[in-house]
C-alpha cells in the first residue's frame, strides 16, 4: 500500500495559522509511514510556489497527483510495482520439453534470479501467459516515492528504453524508434529465426545503450554520424555474413557472445574507442589476433577465443585479463608506451596490477613468458565456470605459468 510520509509535514504548524497542522492525521486504515521519504518536501514546495498559505489538504492532493520516480504512476494509485527491465536481464538458460518451456533469466538491477514457464502447443508455440515458477517477476514492490532515486538503483521503468521483438515487422519498429531514445534492445521472439533480417543504421543521436540479442541481423552500422552517444553495446549471436561496421567514439564497455566471422570489424571498433573500459567476450571464435590500447581499459575478459594466436594489450588501468579458453594463444605482446595515449598519462601514474585468468587455456611458451615477465600480472582469483567441454582441450600445465616463474 502506498503511504504518506506524514511527519514531513510538521513544519507547516510555523505557519500564521498553526492550528492547520492538527488537521492533518494519516487515516486510520493506512499503514505506518514509510521510511522511504515520500517526496512531502517537494510536494510542499510545489504547494508553496502556488501559495505559501495553501492548506495542508491542498499540498497533500499535489503530492497525490505527482508521479513516482520509480514506476511513473500517480503516487496515489496503489502500490509501487516494477518488472524487471529487459536490458537488464541475463539470459542464465531454457529448458524445453514435456509440453512446456522453462525461461530462466538473471536481473542486474535487483540480483534476484527467476524462472518463468509457459506451455507449448504441438508445434512448440507458447500458449498464454507464463507463470513464474521461481523467484518473482518484480524487479521492485513496495512504496512508491518521488525520488530522486540513488543513481546506482536501477530498479525502475525506464522511459526512453525501446524493448523491440524481431518477429516479421522487426524493421517497422526499427524504423519507427523514437528518435530520442537512449536504450534500445531487439532480441528474438520465442526462437532464432535466420528468415528474419533486419537492418540497424539509423540515426538514434541520443542513443546510449543497444542490445542485438539472438537477431539475424543482415547489417549494423553505428557510426559517429548515426549513433555518436553509444556507450555501451551488446551483440549475442549476430551471424557471420552480417555486414557490421562500429566506430563510436563514446564507447565504455562492449559484450560479445557467440559470433562466429573474424575480427576484422572488432579490431575496427577498438581502434574507434578511445575510452572503453571493459571489453567482455564469449566464443569471439574465429578472432586470430587482436590488439587492445586504451589509457581507460579496466578489464578484457575473451572466454573461449578458440582461434585467437596472438595478443597486443596495451591498458595502464588493467585489472583484468580474461584469457580462459584460450587454445591458440601464441603471442601476447605487453607494450610499454603508446604512440599518442602515453603522452596523455598523468606523469604520477602507476600502472595497475592485474588479475589473469587462463584456466583451461593452452597457451605457448612464448605467451607465458611475457606473463611471467610482466610484474603487473598475477593470476585471478575468479574464472568462469564454462562448458564441461571446455577443458577437454586445454593443457594440463597452463595454469600453472605464474608457478613456474617462482611465485608460489
Ligand atoms: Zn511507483
Ligand atoms: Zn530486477
């Protein structure tokens, strides 16, 4: 239930007529006052621009009538309820069988994990609405406020997202953003579905945050022309013969899952993004070399980069080095200036230490050395738990390159 914050108001007994501030008592049936501020003062400040003289009553109607920063409903109407935001789910698996199907998903806005499951008709279509099998839907239930709230509580409705399901209209609605969206996420309907391939180039000038989650898209384009805000970007299962060009000047952190093509447009992006922070990948599979420099880099994860032969990281601020299944990896380069980015290091700056983790990888000897001559590497303290097949081709000694050099 929603509720006032009563005690806010007991300035207003300062007033001329203080025997206003008697007449003011939270009824009855309402529930305690909530800790969480419920906005009073600001419902007073409106109030008191209007009319410093305003009644209580009046104060408390414009309080009823703002909108809660939270769900953006009235704060009279009922209570506070926010399912969990697209963009911030994580998909942790489905399982299909026996008439039904069982959804899976992670929220990085409330940490709770939840399952959702639907039935399926013969020919595997969902039937109706799902039901939640565990945890909840609501990311948020409980008081609505006014805000403002933390910036690190991202358990709200986002207004300026775009949540676009590829099903056959999917480049209507790609067409049809709006043009000053800020997050954008096109994920797949129920299944992949290589039939359906749409385009995403079109100016967005205020686009922050894309997802291409399960989409077979034909072509992306983000370039400073179309998308010169994006910060963060996400692909999962974009295909091979996608046409991807990506150069955003803006960009803060980049997650790839499952892409299959070479590295060509993904060396392209790294070269175009000065200021990216983390770099985070899943089966980057036919990547054969890459080179990482940036003066802002805090973390390269590259899980499962089969292919991957050879390695250029040049990151003052690394803390982490993700190189778990990495079969291939022959050479790993540590470069110690940078032609533009060493001249705009602070002349106090200490390069940081950082975590490597190279569980179930099977590196050449020369790549360990250079791991073993670097005093800033130590070995992580956290890998990823990855497939039981993973370690089927990993060296039985490659974890052990920071023993080796004496260390332990
Ligand atoms: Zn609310
Ligand atoms: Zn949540």
């Amino acid at each position: 239930m929603y509720s006032l914050d009563y005690s806010r108001f007991d300035h207003i007994g300062d007033s001329d007529d203080s025997s206003q501030a008697s007449t003011v008592e939270p009824p009855a049936e309402e529930e305690a006052p909530s800790a969480e501020p419920a906005g009073a003062g600001v419902a007073r400040a409106i109030a008191d621009a209007l009319n410093p003289r305003l009644p209580d009553a009046i104060v408390l109607c414009v309080h009823a009538f703002l909108p809660c920063a939270r769900c953006g409903a009235s704060m009279a109407d009922g209570g506070c309820r926010v399912p969990h935001p697209p963009h911030l789910l994580v998909d942790t698996g489905s399982v299909f069988g026996s008439g039904e199907s069982r959804k899976s998903h992670s929220c990085r806005a409330c940490g709770q994990d939840y399952t959702m499951v639907s039935r399926l008709d013969a020919a595997g279509n969902e039937l109706g609405a799902p039901r939640c099998e565990s945890g909840t839907p609501l990311c948020f239930s409980g008081a609505h406020t006014l805000g403002p709230l933390a910036a690190d509580d991202e358990r709200r409705v986002w207004r300026d997202l775009a949540d676009v399901v590829a099903d056959a209209d999917v480049q209507d609605a790609i067409d049809a953003l709006d043009a000053d969206v800020r997050l954008v996420k096109v994920r797949s309907a129920q299944w992949y579905d290589d039939s359906i391939t749409p385009t995403f180039a079109r100016p967005l000038a205020r686009l922050e945050v894309l997802q291409l989650i399960d989409v077979a898209f034909r072509r992306v384009a983000l370039t400073p022309e179309t998308t010169p805000a994006l910060r963060e970007l996400e692909m999962q299962n974009v295909p091979e013969d996608c046409e991807i060009c990506v150069r955003c000047p803006e960009l803060r952190k980049v997650a790839i899952r499952y892409y299959p093509g070479d590295e060509g447009w993904v060396q392209a992006m790294l070269d175009h993004a000065p200021k990216l922070r983390t770099f985070d990948s899943y089966k980057l599979q036919r990547a054969r070399q890459l080179q990482f420099a940036g003066p802002e880099l805090e973390v390269i994860d590259l899980h499962r980069t089969d292919c991957l032969g050879a390695l250029s990281v040049w990151a003052p601020r690394l803390r982490h080095l993700g190189l778990q299944a990495a079969y291939s990896l022959e050479v790993l380069e540590f470069p110690e200036t940078h032609p533009v980015y060493s001249r705009e290091l602070p002349a106090s700056h200490v390069p940081t230490p950082f975590g490597v983790n190279t569980m179930n990888s099977c590196l050449g000897e020369a790549a360990k050395n250079a791991l073993r001559a670097n005093p800033r590497a130590r070995r992580a303290a956290a890998a990823h738990r990855g497939m039981p097949t993973e370690a089927m081709f990993a060296s039985a000694t490659d974890d052990t390159w920071e023993d080796d050099a004496g260390d332990y």
